[in-house]
C-alpha cells in the first residue's frame, strides 16, 4: 500500500473519528438527530427529554405510539422488551401515546408530552386485574357493609353477618332490616344488639333497656349506648345498669352524640332546628334553623365536622361543633361521598365527581361520565376512586384521571371494599344470578 493511501486513510479515520466523538458526545448530552421526512433544518438536531414509568404491579410492557420499546440486547433472534419501572432516555420532544400492558390486567393508556431537556413523569400508575368475579351467595339486594378488620361482611336486607374467610353464616334475629354500626373490635350494633360474628352469645340491650328503644348509638371511647324511647333520648352506661335520662319531650328527628353534648334536629311549631345540648348543664348551648321541607340524618363520618345528610333534596351540611351557630359547608344535589383526608371531601351528583376543599370552600371537577353514578368508594391505600353505576364497576386513577371499566352486568347494587386485600363485594344479577360477588382489583 502506498504512502498516498495510507495517508488517505487515516484522514478518513481521523475524520470519522472526530465525527463519531461529536456525535457520542451530542447523544451523552442528551441530543439527538431528527430524521423523520420531511427533513425539518431547525428540527434536525434537538435536545431531548426523559420519560419515568412506574406501576403497581411492576412488569407492564411499554408502548410509545403502539409501538413496544425494547432494551439493549446481545441477543440477534430474541428481543427483549422494555418494562415498567423505567428510565427511558433521549426521547425526540413531542407528543406521545403511552400505553401499559400486563397479562392479565386492563391496559392502560395516556397521552403524553416529552419536552427538550425536561422529565416527564408517569408514575404510581395502578393497574387493576383483567378478571371475572366470583359469587359469595345468592341474596336479594341491600346494603353491605364491611367490618373495621376486613373480616366479615353485614348484609342488612337478609339480617345477616357473613365471614368473609370461612364463608360461614350468622344470621341475627332481628325483626326489622336494620343499617348497622360496625365497631372498631368487628362487634355489630343492630337493632339493640351486640353481635359477635364468631359467637353464639350475643349482647341483647333490649332485656336492658325495652322493645320500644330504636335509634341506637355506641359511644366506642366510653362505652356508653345512646338510645332514643318514643319522645326522649336516654344513654345506658359502661356498665350496662345505670339508665340516665338525658333529654324529654321533643319530637327528635335525629342526633348524634359527641363527648358531653348532643346535637339533635327536633321538630317544633312547624320549625325544624339544630340543636347543640349540653348534657352537663341540661340547657341548649346554641341553635339554628334548617329549611322545613328536608329528611335529614346524621351521618356519623369520624370528621371533625358534623356530617347532617338531607336525602329528600340530596343536600349535605357540614357543621363546626364547636361553632354551630356561624358555621357551615352545603353541598347540593350530592348523593354519595368519601373523605380522603379531613379537609377533602369527593362526593358524586348523577353524572359528576368532584372534589370538595373544606378549608376553602370549593369544589372542583374530577370527571364527568355518560352513565349515571350510584355510588363511590375511596381506596384509602392506593388513592384511586371505584364508583358503581346502574350496569358497570369503574375506577377512576386520581393521580392521572384514567377511569378503567373493570365489569359490566346486567344490574349492579351496592359496594362494600376490603381494602386489606383489594376485594371489591357488590350485589349483581350476572346471567341470572342475583346475589353477592367479589372481585380482585390489584
């Protein structure tokens, strides 16, 4: 080879060198060459962004415009497929289409914005199992409540108490299809009674107390049970002997008892007013009036505000205890709701959810969908909203805005969530049979 070729090349290699270091370096910079046609020159060379991918569970292949990315590999026959969690590097800016796929779980998808030199973050992306539910009994439908500890399920149309492991069976004897408070020791107040799910014997307030007590309150931090007796409030002490006969000769509509007051709603010439009655000194602290045409019901939520619920005009009020006279949020046409936190309220009308700031006294709109809604149930764990309607189960991810259908029946009913084990119980008719379901959501 002559001395004019070996020169030759090593110029060329020279200069392939120097380009390919230009080139290493622009990419370890985070730029990159644009070589989609048209050929744009001031698009030609472009800063690029950073995508982050996480889920829950892990694994979920990642698409960018339907198109799966895949990992640097060795291998020439097999190709390896990039999945979640992810860093993925030197995108071209623009707009994307993200989607997540995992067997056996609903697919997930959102549209995206990559920008020069920025990070874009999809992350804590909960994807929920693509599965069939399967059925605990046959029953007719009615509210299902679920116990503290996730144990056992209360189904108050049928007047029983199921055990959610052994699938076994207590029915209660109670007279009359009664709502039901579950205690923090997965103990059940109904109808005057304490019912242990895992024993026979059974705490019968009624021996105590009378047939003729209804309306029936346990004060958990003392152990106090408060009742109402035709025109009188009355509360039987820890001990289960001493009968103090708190307040007389109302027409009381509801109340809720709170350390050493009650608030009462009380009908009086043709009036409906809320009360705050100081049991210590037997006198009303202070009061205000309530529009006269509502059906009002306490709704004890374990805030700090007191929960009222006008269920004719589908109105809530929100009262300050400690000020009841001068303070107060009303929520109109509101149908079901869940507290995130204590200055969070999401609640739904028909066809809306919306998030409720108490502190600011505003509400904004999460999603607005074309079936209307029945109920909402917040995940307390992993911060997404399951909501029901007449014929569907839907969850709506807060964090990103997606609403996954997960089932649709021929009718749906109620919901109960064992947040424990992210079981979802609800009441359908599928292919003709009516009764109780569970499904998996993660």
């Amino acid at each position: 080879m002559s001395k004019k070729i070996r020169d030759y090349l090593f110029l060329v290699f020279i200069g392939l060198f120097v380009v390919l270091t230009v080139i290493f370096s622009l990419y370890a910079s985070g730029y990159k060459f644009n070589l989609s046609w048209p050929l744009k020159l001031n698009k030609f060379l472009q800063k690029t962004g950073m995508l982050i991918v996480s889920t829950t569970p892990s694994g979920a292949t990642i698409y960018l415009n339907d198109k799966p990315l895949s990992t640097s590999s060795f291998s020439l026959w097999r190709k390896n497929y990039l999945t979640s969690d992810a860093k993925i590097k030197n995108l071209l800016p623009g707009d994307y289409t993200l989607s997540l796929k995992r067997s056996g779980y609903w697919p997930f998808e959102k549209k995206i914005r990559i920008d020069s030199g920025q990070t874009t973050f999809v992350e804590n992306i909960n994807l929920f199992r693509f599965n069939e539910p399967s059925l605990v009994t046959l029953t007719i439908p009615g509210e299902l409540k679920i116990s503290p500890n996730n144990r056992y399920l209360y189904l108050a149309q049928t007047k029983e108490i199921w055990n959610l492991k052994s699938q076994s069976v207590k029915t209660l004897p109670l007279e009359t299809v009664t709502a039901g408070q579950w205690l923090s020791n997965d103990k059940l107040l109904a109808g005057g009674y304490i019912f242990n799910p895992e024993k026979t014997a059974d705490l019968d307030y009624t021996k105590i107390i009378g047939a003729e007590a209804s309306h029936w309150f346990y004060e958990e931090a003392t152990g106090r049970l408060y009742y109402q007796n035709k025109n009188s409030l009355n509360r039987l002490e820890a001990d289960s002997r001493t009968n103090t006969l708190l307040i007389n000769g109302e027409n009381f509509l509801t109340y809720e008892p709170r350390s050493d007051h009650l608030f009462l709603v009380v009908s009086k010439e043709n009036r409906t007013i809320l009360q705050d009655y100081n049991i210590k000194t037997q006198k009303v602290d202070s009061e205000r009036e309530l529009p006269n045409v509502g059906l009002y019901q306490f709704v004890p939520d374990k805030q700090k505000f007191l929960s009222l619920y006008d269920s004719k005009n589908k109105t809530l009020y929100l009262f300050n205890p400690s000020d009841l006279k001068n303070s107060n949020e009303t929520i109109k046409n509101i149908i079901s709701w869940q507290w995130p936190s204590p200055e969070q309220l999401i609640y739904n009308n028909a066809w809306e959810i919306y998030s409720f700031d108490v502190r600011q006294n505003r509400a904004a709109l999460i999603t607005r969908v074309s079936e209307e809604i029945t109920k909402i149930i917040w995940h307390q764990g992993s911060e997404y909203l399951i909501f029901s309607t007449a014929k569907s189960l839907n969850i709506v991810d807060l964090k990103n805005g997606t609403i996954t259908t997960i089932f649709r029946a021929a009718k749906i009913a109620d919901l109960a969530l064992d947040e424990k084990n992210d079981l979802l119980y609800f009441w359908a008719d599928i292919n003709n049979q009516k009764g109780i379901y569970k499904i998996l959501l993660q």
